[in-house]
C-alpha cells in the first residue's frame, strides 16, 4: 500500500564528495523536527534532579562488571586503554589551551570546520548550542563553550554484524580511538583559527549527547535509545567538540523515526534482556522508550557490549533512506521478520532466529545497584536483618569501606 508523503529531509552523502540524498517521510510517520519535548519539565528535571553519569551514580557495578565481563579480548582491550590514557588526559585539559591565531572580525567558521571534519572522516558532522541542561552534575564546572560541534563516527560495519562478539566490542573501541585522535586535531585548528576547543569524549562524556545531535538535525532519537542517523543508523560513536567559534547552527529534522519505531519495534522484540518496553513515557520532558538499565546491564557486560538493538535496526542496517522509501511504498518496515536482519548469536546460547529469544534465570539478573556506598548500607541493613548488630571491629571495617568509597567520590568529581 503505497503511503503519501509528508515531506522529504535532505543530507549530504554518506563520505565527502558523494552526492546529496533525500529520504522521504510518509505522513503517517511524521510528527515533529527532533523530538517531542516539553521544555519546562527538562529545565525542572536539569535544576533539580541533575543527571550524573553512569561511573557515580551506578558506580556499585563498576566492580561486578570488571569481574563479569567477556574475557576473550582482554588483549586488545590492555593495548587500547594504554593508547587512549593520554589522550583522554589531554581532552580533559583541552579547555583550558590557549589559541595560538588571531581571530579575524566578523567571520563565521562554520563551513571550514563542516569540511574539515568530514574530511577527516566524521560521517556526520552538525552545530548547535552545547545544552547544559543535559550536563552531568560533576562536569557542571567543567564544560566551558557555548557552541557544540556535534561528530558521529562510523564503526565498522562487517565487525559490528558479527555481535555480540570480540569483532564487534573491538569495531566499538577502534573507533572511539580514531575519533578521539581526531577530536583532538580538530581542537589545534580551532587554535590555529584563534578560538578554545574542548573535547567531550565518547567514554567519559560530559552527558548524553544525542539531544545535541537530534538539536543538529544529524538523526532522531530511536526506540533503542540511540541516535538514528540517516547513513548507519546508531552504527556510530558520538563525540562533541565544544568551541567559542562563531558558527551558525543547524536545524533539527522530522525523519519520521520518532513513530517509525513505533511500527518498526524490532529491538523491543529482539532484545535479549526485555530491556526497550514497547511504548514511549514522557521521561525528564522527552518522549520516548525508556530503556530498563537493570535488564539491560547485565547481558551487556556478559556479552561484549551487546548491542543487539543496534545490530537489528533496519536504518543501521541498510540506511535510512532505503528503509524509509521501502515504508512509503509499502507501508511495510524492510527486512522485519527476517534472519538477515533478526537473527544473532550469543556465545554459549547458541544462535536465535528472528522469532527466538534466549532465557535466563532471575540469578543472571542480580548484581550490585546504586551508588557503591548506598549499596554497602543495603549489605548492612541485609546483615542487620539476618545477623542482628555486628561487633566493634566489624562496624568499623564496615565505617572504613564507606569512607573509602566517599573518598574515591571526592577524587572522581575533582577530576570532573
Ligand atoms: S544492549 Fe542488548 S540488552 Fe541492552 S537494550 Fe540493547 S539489545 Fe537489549
Ligand atoms: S530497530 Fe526499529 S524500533 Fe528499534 S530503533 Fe531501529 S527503527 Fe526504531
């Protein structure tokens, strides 16, 4: 059944010199230009209830994860924490470097960093304001410029096919190295030009970036909780430069994935933790499928990141504007119920057809919750319940763990 067209959103090609695609939208699919959001309750939610990063507020899996995780790369995954040490040192002083030109009055520096970028290899490159309502509570004082320079990085698209598996955790990392190399680069040029850089790097981010992403028109916020971007889909790693450049910004798209997801559901039905529940919330005044961490967690550390629910989305895929034209002619969504899209193997489960899941007990559920010190008063309130109140010298082993964990806080956040 063939659909009729609200509009058509064109982009730049997939590298530097392709030509311009266009990629339509039914009209059934379309809603708004980047997501729906009530922009009171996202200001209320950032004064009050700030968001802090995943390594504090969920800091008690932090060992639980390092204990668990796939082993089978730890070699390469040694070697990549040696090369990216420095450079993650040298992005979190990146702020505070002096520019080196002189600023020319009145320019605007917008085109030159676009065609730099790209150049470089950043599939997808956008401009907007650097949104502080999204920034984590300990990078508050950190983040510095106005303007975000918004890159997306494709990963490699054979290696990310085979996840969950080392290839595929090995595309992952690959491509935050080369990016945060880049980043860095690009942050010299901004010197050159006269202008502060700041890189916000793919690991220790500085907060969710995608609202900057969608803000820039590169892509719209998926059921799987990632970016959707017109090329490779969430097949990519974010990054922000932050600069006080002038630069024009960009506008943000209606592509028709904020109710394409809603047709599509392929990630809800493939994910192995039941993590994406069917429908949208209004979470911290921003429509969409609010992922579960708790079900989640546990099958990403267990098998190499996971990422099912990137590997089975159609636009990551075969491309947005295939799948998109495939649902205006058809109204159907491309490659849905199939294998080649659907099926994917979990090391010591075996392999899952479209329409098969794998089961786990409750126990592989189980780890630590929270922040590491409420989850050593949890373990104490347990012991009180079940051993009544412990001597001196275990109150006291008990007193030093905590303090031990508040001081790594204290560490952590003056890093940030
Ligand atoms: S990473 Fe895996 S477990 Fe987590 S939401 Fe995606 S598919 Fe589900
Ligand atoms: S798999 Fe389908 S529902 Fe999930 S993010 Fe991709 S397009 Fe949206």
């Amino acid at each position: 059944m063939v659909k009729q067209l609200s509009h058509r959103v064109k982009r730049p090609g997939r590298l530097q010199g392709d030509p311009e695609v266009e990629i339509p939208v039914a009209e059934d699919l379309a809603t708004v230009p980047g997501v729906p959001l009530n922009p009171a309750d996202v200001a209320f939610y950032s004064r009050e209830y700030p968001l802090e990063t995943q390594a504090i507020e969920k800091s008690a899996d932090r060992q639980w994860a390092l204990a668990n995780q796939s082993k089978d790369f730890d070699d390469f995954r040694e070697g990549h924490d040696e090369r990216m040490t420095p450079m993650y040192e040298a992005a979190l002083g990146s702020g505070d470097v002096e520019p080196t030109g002189t600023p020319v009055p009145g320019e605007d520096l917008t085109d030159d960093i676009r065609r730099l970028a790209r150049e470089m290899g950043f599939g997808e490159v956008g401009f907007t304001r650097y949104d502080r309502r999204y920034t984590f509570a300990g990078k508050k004082r950190w983040a510095r410029y106005e303007h975000a320079i918004c890159l997306a990085m494709e990963q490699d698209y054979v290696k990310t096919q085979s996840g969950p598996s080392p290839d595929s955790d090995i595309a992952r990392f690959e491509t935050y190295e080369i990016q945060q190399e880049l980043c860095l680069k690009l942050c010299e040029y901004l010197r050159s030009r006269g202008y502060h850089g700041q890189v916000h790097d793919g690991s220790d981010c500085s907060g969710p970036y995608i609202p900057m992403f969608v803000a820039a028109g590169l892509g719209q916020l998926g059921a799987n909780g990632q970016l959707l971007s017109p090329h490779f889909g969430s097949r990519s790693r974010l990054m922000l430069v932050t600069t006080d450049a002038p630069v024009t910004y960009d506008e943000p798209a209606d592509y028709g994935i904020h109710k394409f997801c809603q047709e599509c559901q392929v990630c809800v039905n493939r994910c192995p933790g039941r993590a994406i529940p069917r429908d949208k919330v209004w979470w911290r005044g921003v429509e969409r499928n609010k992922l579960i961490y708790d079900r989640c967690r546990p099958v990403m550390v267990k098998y190499h990141g996971c990422a099912a629910c990137m590997i089975v989305c159609p636009i990551q895929k075969y491309g947005m504007k295939p799948v998109m034209e495939h649902y205006v002619e058809t109204g159907e969504v491309l490659g849905k119920g199939s294998d080649n899209l659907e099926g994917f193997s979990l090391k010591g489960k075996g392999y899952f057809a479209s329409g098969e899941l794998p089961q786990f007990d409750r126990e592989f559920f189980e780890f630590p919750h929270g922040r590491e010190e409420d989850w050593l008063f949890e373990k104490f309130k347990e012991r009180l319940k079940t051993a009544g109140v412990p001597g001196e010298a275990e109150l006291a082993d008990f007193a030093n763990e905590v303090m031990e964990v508040l001081e790594k806080g204290e560490t952590t956040f003056d890093l940030a």
